[in-house]
C-alpha cells in the first residue's frame, strides 16, 4: 500500500469533501474499519440516517488517513488528547480533523500543525442563536450585513468558530463569545481577536469553504503560510478499489 501514499508538504492542508449518502455495501466496508467505541456510538444513534452518515464520514477518515499512512485503514489508531480532540494513537504522522452534518462530511490533514474543520448545511435557524453564541462584535457585524445575506454571513461566522475550537481541541471549555472572526461576505476570513490572548490572531489561518451548494465550511490552521488544497470524493472512491 505505500506506493500509493499521499505526500504532505508541511505548508499545505489537504481539505476532503466526503458525501456520505453512500451504498449499502460501500458503508458496510467502512463500518469494518471503525474502532469498538466508534462502533458503539454508531449503534446508540436512533435515526438510522443519522447512524449512517456517522459510519461513513468515521470509516472514510480512517481510509483517508491510511494513504497517509501507509497502512491499511483498520490500522489506523485513533484516539483522543485531553481536551477531547482526535489524534493518532502513537503521536506521529499528520495532524487531522473531522466534521460532518447533513449527509456532507469534510476532513482536513496537514503536517505539524493543530487545524481544525467544520461544515454545515444552510438552513433557516430560529433567531440564528446569534444572541446565544455570537460576540458583541459579532452580532453587530451580522445585523449590518443586508437581509438577503445574514443567513450566509451567520454560517461563515459559524463555521470559522467552530472549527477555530475545534483546532484548539478546547471542547468546551472557551465560551464561544470569547472570540471574534469576521463574517461580512466578500470580507476575508479572518480571527480578530482572542480575549485574554492578544498575539493569537497572528498565529492563525482561517479559510472559508464551499464543499457543495447549500453548504458552507471552514478551516482553521495554526499559522499563515498555508495552502488549502481540495481533495473530493472521485479521488477517494478509487482509494477504496
């Protein structure tokens, strides 16, 4: 399996959109790879889609990681750092993350460096929780963008958030009004500020996505001399021949 390794130039990420509406027995090939507790939080789903689409954005990160690797895909060891982030078991290879929602998956991959990724699918939000999870900075940029173009601008400052957390491996522990990334469309991604941390926004990349239409994600990546390189699913399907 190592001739078809996948090289990692340490100033790149590799970002993978995964659709995760797959055939039966695609899935089933891919919930092989998944480890006894992924196996176990796959069955405690009650939607059966639900329950798929974890299968397939777990088993598809395990086979990405593999051609990392060089490994075959059930010898990927996952586990989890302190704060609840994956990571590989033995502390080396590349850093990695998931997220998936609305039958869309992303994972995005780089060399020594923390990243983090998240995506969703644009749906109207009751009051877009933007009271709830958004900084005051935040909130006053998205009631100045036009109407036409706030639910937008609420998923991009979502997004970027999110997976600027989800880089950290924070959990829970930073409230997410700790913070400010900019969200105006046609405005550069970017973190403004990090309370407590004022050199933080100069050690932090942040990339807006378009994995599908109807759908928005971001990455965040410690540093800024990086480039974002898409990888898609017609590429991975032939990892799996």
């Amino acid at each position: 399996m190592t001739e078809r390794q996948i090289e990692l130039h340490p100033d790149d990420v590799h970002v993978w959109s995964l659709r995760l509406d797959l055939a039966s027995d695609v899935r089933r090939r891919l919930e092989a790879f998944l480890s006894p507790d992924e196996a176990d939080r796959a069955r405690r789903f009650a939607f059966p889609t639900s329950r798929n689409h974890f299968v397939c954005a777990h088993g598809l990160l395990r086979v990405i990681l593999a051609r990392y690797l060089g490994v075959a895909p059930w010898e990927v060891a996952i586990e989890r750092a302190a704060g609840g982030k994956p990571r590989l078991a033995d502390g080396a290879g590349p850093r990695f993350n998931l997220s998936h929602g609305g039958g869309m998956g992303l994972v995005a991959v780089c060399a020594g460096r923390e990243v983090g990724v998240d995506v969703e699918r644009v749906r109207e939000v009751a009051g877009l929780a933007a009271d709830r999870c958004f900084s005051p900075f935040e909130r006053a940029s998205l009631k100045a963008v036009a109407p036409r173009l706030r639910l937008e601008a609420f998923y991009a400052c979502w997004t970027r958030k999110e997976a600027f957390l989800k880089a950290l491996g924070d959990g829970l522990a930073r409230r997410l009004d700790s913070f400010d990334v900019t969200l105006a469309p046609g405005e550069a991604p970017r973190l403004l500020r990090v309370q407590g941390e004022p050199e933080a926004p100069d050690c932090w990349a942040l990339r807006a996505l378009r994995p599908a239409p109807g759908y928005v994600g971001a990455v965040a990546v410690e540093g800024h001399e990086v480039a974002v390189r898409r990888r898609s699913w017609p590429t991975l399907s032939s990892m799996l021949c």
